[in-house]
C-alpha cells in the first residue's frame, strides 16, 4: 500500500489507534526550536512541549528533532506569538488568550463562562471550531494545533476573604487574558497581566492582592499557598484553558506530508496526555493544600452573578464591532448552548448522584 494512501484511509486517528509511528524514510534531518511561554518547573504543561518533541523525534526514525526552550532563552514569555509568526522560531507552546489584545479572537479558546475541555473539544473536531481558528491565525502567518488543557481552574488565591463584590473594589489580581481582565475589570479589580514565572514574587511583595493561574497542582509547585490562605471556587473566569502548537506557516507548509502527519499526531497525543495529567495531580495536591492551611471557599453567587452579566454584555460589545470575533464566537456560543442541554441532563445528572456519594 502506497504511503499516502494508507495516510488517507487511516487518518492520524488511525495512526494513534494502532500505537504505531509511520515509518517515514529518506527525508532530510530537519531542526526546529519550540518557545514556551510556561516557565519549565509546570512540567504539566511545560511537559507537554517536550512530549510532543520526543514523539516527533520517535515517529521520524530522529530525522526531526525539535529543541524546546523556556519563557526568556529565546524569546520573552509574551514574545513567542511574533516569534512564530515571523519565523524567529518555528513553533511555540502557549495560551492564545494572552494575546487577546492583538485581537479578541484569540481569546475563543478560553473565555469566561465559557464551554469545557469537553465541550470545547468537540466544537474544534465536530463543530468547525478549530477550521474557523485557523482561518483566523492564517492572518498571523500561523498553523494552530490544540496541545494541552487544565480543565475549568480554581478561581485563585485572595489574601483576604471576599464576601462579596465590594471586596473585590481596588483589589489588584493578576489574571490571564484580557477577556478575563476585562471581565473583572467590571466588577471593580485591577487586572495585572504578569508571566507565570514572576506571579510569586509580585505576591509576596504585596504588589498583587491575588492570583489566579490554574489549578491545584501547578500552583502549588509555584508556592502561592505560602503568602494567600484563601483559595476560592470555580474559575469561571476561564472554563476551557486551552494551550496550543502555534506553528509558522511558510515552516510548516515547507514540511514534506508525512511530517506535516507526524506534527499532527503528536500534537494530538500531547493534548490528552496534558489534561490527563492535570485530573490525575489536582485532587491530591488540593488535599495536601489544605493539609497545609489552605481555606477553600466558594464565590460568593452575587460575585459570579455579576461576571456573568458583565461578560455577556462584552461579547456583544465586541460582536459589534470585531466582525472576526462574531464570526467564530457566533457559532462557538450556538454550539455551547446545545452542549449545555446535553450535559445538563446526561453529565450533570450522573455527577450529581456519584459524587453525593463520596
């Protein structure tokens, strides 16, 4: 069977499903250098990078190698988008909503109240999601591939209580994404927008009042928990942060198509294991936060209310004047509303009952 045509019938699904790497044979040894905007010690989602790297190194026969490199050895953490696009590096491991400020569009892959890994997933590979994100990172000179998932986070850690939403008046919280900030804003915060490996620092100066950056696991390996007691519940700030592969174009177009197939399985195979990685660490790293001190708290509802209300009224803000956000976020919110019945009765359903048992 001709290579091609077995790529054809069997997809990258096909690939995967069978646990086997093509055999690719005589190509030329090609480099490439991956920036990432995590710093190293999240091996959650910095290791995603590197699996990705060595599966594409496994499934070439080594003949395609791809260097990763942390937030400043090469690029700054907030550097690596026009880095990408302008071909300094060919790839980059990052948040798309930290670039929201370029344009709103980049922060679809994650937004307040917005849909879940799950849901999220299944609007990139069956609803066009991911087809309408390219079309619109096409404008950047780049090629997306979905790589990494926390899964909804935990809303951050205060120093104070909050009891309500006139604790949050002047309150200096960093957050990711400007659609978040944005949000927040609303409700009275100042946002920061600080890289994640200078948040602990900023914390414990008393520059920053608070901080959200994902789940347990990841921030407990950055040691909020020793200066902020109060960790609050749910991250509805972010329902579906999503990581991806950002690649140059010209880079990736000038790939031969087996390695084009090979940058797309891996990415794929990085993607489950990230998420996997995160439900597998964050239930006993919440255990031993609170066997630490950590106070668990729940947003109070008039809070969560409020950032409801504030976002819905954005984005149709900026509906109405960015017709690139409309056109994806039109069909990421119809989608995200069949979603919600279906997991309302099937997902919410069973969870209810399971877990009131535990």
């Amino acid at each position: 069977m001709k290579r091609r045509s077995f790529l054809g019938q069997t997809g990258i699904a096909g690939i995967l499903a069978a646990g086997a790497a093509p055999a690719v044979v005589a190509q030329s040894s090609i480099r490439w250098r991956l920036a990432h905007s995590f710093p190293r010690s999240l091996e959650t989602v910095f290791g995603g990078a590197e699996l990705f790297a060595e599966r594409v190194g496994e499934m070439s026969g080594g003949q395609f190698t791809i260097s990763v490199h942390g937030p400043g050895e090469l690029v700054p953490p907030f550097g690596v988008l026009d880095a990408a696009q302008d071909g300094t590096v060919e790839c980059t491991h990052t948040a798309s909503n930290f670039f929201a400020g370029k344009d709103e569009t980049f922060a679809l892959n994650g937004i307040p109240f917005g849909m879940t890994y799950r849901q999220l997933n299944a609007w990139q590979y069956e609803g066009g999601g991911l087809d309408l994100m390219r079309e619109f990172y096409a404008d950047y000179n780049i090629i997306s591939f979905p790589m990494g998932n926390t899964g909804v986070q935990m809303g951050g850690w205060y120093r104070d209580e909050i009891n309500g939403l006139d604790d949050l008046k002047g309150l200096k919280l960093r957050v990711s994404g400007l659609i978040s900030g944005q949000v927040y804003e609303q409700l009275g915060v100042v946002p920061q927008s600080i890289p994640g490996g200078e948040i602990y620092q900023s914390l414990e100066k008393g520059t920053i009042d608070a901080v959200e950056l994902s789940g347990p696991y990841d921030d407990e390996k950055l040691g909020f928990y020793k200066v902020a007691k109060n960790y609050y519940f749910p991250g509805w700030h972010d329902g579906s942060p999503q990581v991806d592969l950002f690649v140059n174009r010209d880079a990736y177009e000038a790939l031969p198509a087996e390695y084009q197939a090979i940058v797309a399985a891996a990415a794929m195979q990085a993607h489950v294991a990230v998420m996997s990685r995160y439900d597998g660490l964050n239930p006993p790293a919440l255990r031993r936060l609170v066997a630490e001190g950590t106070q668990l708290h729940r947003f109070p509802r008039e809070i969560v209310e409020a950032g409801y209300t504030a976002a819905m009224d954005l984005y149709a803000d900026i509906s109405a004047r960015n017709p690139r956000w409309k056109k994806v976020y039109d069909s990421y919110a119809a989608f995200q509303k069949d979603q919600n019945l279906w997991f309302g009765i099937a997902e919410a359903g069973y969870n209810g009952f399971v877990q009131s048992k535990n």
